[in-house]
C-alpha cells in the first residue's frame, strides 16, 4: 500500500558530507620570549572522523524505599571530549580570519604543546555542523574552551601521514553562523609516506650515549610520535554541571618506529642504557617536499630530545622480517624554559638520502 504524499521524505534523510569541522582563530601564547606568541586565522579541519560530543551520565542509585522499582535518579557531569583524525595536506592558503597563512599540522601540533607562564595550554573554539540545519535537525554547535590532551603523528610505507587529536572541552551551544568561506574549497594534495621524513639522529654532546651513525629513513617502515598532556578536569560550586577548569599535568611524549630488519647500531643503543646515566639522541620527524610550486610550500617537522629508546621487539613469521622500537622523550621543558618541541621547528633534514 502505498504511503500518503506527506509521508514522502519528511523528514528528509540529513547526510554527514555537508558537515564539516572548524578550528576557530586563535593565538597560541608561549611562556618565553620572543617570537613566542603563533597566530592562526579560522581552519577547516579535512577530517576522516571526528565524533566530539556532549555526554551524562544518567545513573539509578540503591536506596531503601519500599519499593522493588528504582525511584530516584542522579545526573552526572556534563562531558565534552572526543577525538578527531585527517590526513596531512599541502594547503598553506591563507586562512578565514587573517591572512598569515596556516599548516592544520603545525597549529594543532603548537596547542598540543605550547604551554603559557601558569603552565596551562591555550584553550581554543571548534565549529561542528553535523549535517544539514532545519528547524527539528538542529546539528551545528560550537564547542568552547577545548584543549588538545593528545596530538599523535603517524605514518606508515605505502600510506598517508595520519594525524589525531584527542579533544576535551569546557560548553557546548548551539551555533548560529557555522558557515564555510568559497577559499576553504580549495583542492590539495595529501601528504603520503614519500613525504614524510624521520631520522634518528646523534647529539653533538661529548661523551654521550651515542650511535654510531645517524639512522634515516630508509631503515624505517612506519613510524608514530605521541604527546599525552594528560589533562584532568576541576569542578566547583558553580551550579552548572560543566567543569570549571581543565588543565594539563605532566607530559609524555612517546612513542615508536618500526624498522626493516633489526638495526644493530640502534639495538645495541638500547641493550646498554645501564652504562650510562642520561641520554641526547634525538628524533625529527616531519614532512616536506622538494618541489618548488608555491602550493607545496607547507611543511611541519620538528625535533625531540634526550630520546631513551627500548630493547627491539621481535617475532617470528612468515611475513616480513621488523623490529619495533619503543622510545620516550624528556624535553625538561617547565615554566621560564624554552621548550624543545618549539624550538627546534622546521628542522633541515638530510635523511633518506638520494
């Protein structure tokens, strides 16, 4: 039988493609001077996920009230995290709201890491549409006072260089103006393991634990760089259900490579950090290409210090023959220090070689 005409598309099947994700402007202010604060104009995000959401927790307590039903209810926290991932693009176009010109990687890098004078991370406002707006499809928000508690860089042979970001925020309202500007259509090339360049590198410390040689990428099948701020959240008397604060505590920076074959150099490294009592090798990791073209001028890298790399891990198969390397990073950044991870930016890679 067939449905009456009002029945017909109503309401509408809303897709996910029209949505999109927007880092909104901001400036990232460092601890120490100068040349310390980075300004980004709004940015679209070309996400492959992204499931940043407002949750609560709605639970049924215990208690003794002559009845074999629950009868009271408690209302939890009101939660805003989730994560979004997307591919490491070419796009260097000046972005909405100013006209310096902005890298997604190296802007979601720096909230990541900048830490200000209170040791706190710069805060920023994401824009999320969903799908489609009507009036009984109301999906796009604006998520304020969000930090970046995890960034992850990943890459691996014969794919793209991935990027994550574990997101937790303060509020969340209903957006009025999420729309997207004609320059945000612009097409760009995505960043794929030819792109990507990862070196284990010597410190020129006297007398330090050292490899023999620089170790390039060519030695290298995938590769993961991890900065956890482990972030909590602070609630208060506010009478509201949102926290009200979120800062980051101690940092790690981990992390892992996996190599072709066992690299002895790198193995005997790890056997033999007994013998010395603190570490300099270092890990750049980025991307860039040779090319000239304007549109390929966008580039991230940068390098971690004082690197303590793991005893390999092995197993035998009928598959290719890897090891995998664990590592840790200690910057020793804090409050009044330069931090590492910013300034040692845009390194001059010179591995793999030609």
């Amino acid at each position: 039988m067939a449905l009456p005409h009002a029945f017909y598309n109503s309401p509408p099947a809303y897709m996910g493609f029209v949505g999109f994700v927007k880092l909104k402007a901001r400036a990232i202010v460092q601890d120490v001077t100068p040349g310390s604060t980075y300004q980004h104009g709004d940015i679209l995000v070309r996400a492959t996920s992204a499931d940043l959401n407002l949750t609560q927790e709605v639970t049924k307590p215990d208690v003794i009230d002559s009845r074999y039903d629950r009868t009271v209810y408690q209302l939890g926290p009101k939660l805003i995290d989730g994560s979004i991932a997307f591919p490491a693009v070419y796009d260097m176009g000046a972005s909405e709201g100013t006209a310096n010109e902005t890298n997604i990687v190296e802007a979601t890098f720096r909230h990541a890491v900048t830490r200000n004078i209170q040791g706190l991370l710069t805060d920023f406002d994401l824009d999320v549409k969903y799908a489609t707006t009507a009036n009984l499809n109301l999906a796009d928000f604006t998520y304020y006072g969000c930090i970046a508690n995890t960034w992850q860089f990943a890459v691996a042979a014969e794919d793209v260089i991935n990027i994550s970001m574990d997101v937790i925020g303060l509020t969340r309202e209903i957006a009025t103006t999420t729309t997207l500007s004609a320059e945000y259509m612009k097409n760009t090339r995505i960043c794929t393991w030819n792109d990507s360049r990862v070196e284990i590198r010597n410190s020129a410390s006297p007398g330090a634990h050292k490899l023999s040689e620089n170790i390039g990428g060519e030695y290298v099948r995938s590769f993961e760089a991890n900065i956890n701020n482990n972030a909590d959240r602070f609630y208060t008397l506010n009478t509201y259900l949102y926290p009200q604060a979120i800062a980051p505590t101690k940092r790690d920076v981990t992390g892992n490579v996996v190599l072709l074959g066992r690299h002895t150099d790198l193995a005997e490294l790890a056997y033999s950090n007994q013998n010395f009592c603190s570490e300099t090798v270092q890990i750049a990791f980025g991307f860039e290409t040779k090319l000239t073209l304007a549109e390929c001028q966008s580039s991230f890298g940068t390098v971690l210090p004082n690197c303590v790399f793991q005893i390999e891990e092995m197993t035998l198969s009928n598959e290719i023959f890897e090891t995998t390397v664990n590592w840790h990073s200690l910057p020793a950044a804090g409050t009044g220090v330069n931090d590492p991870l910013l300034q040692n930016m845009n390194p001059t890679f010179e591995y793999p070689k030609d």
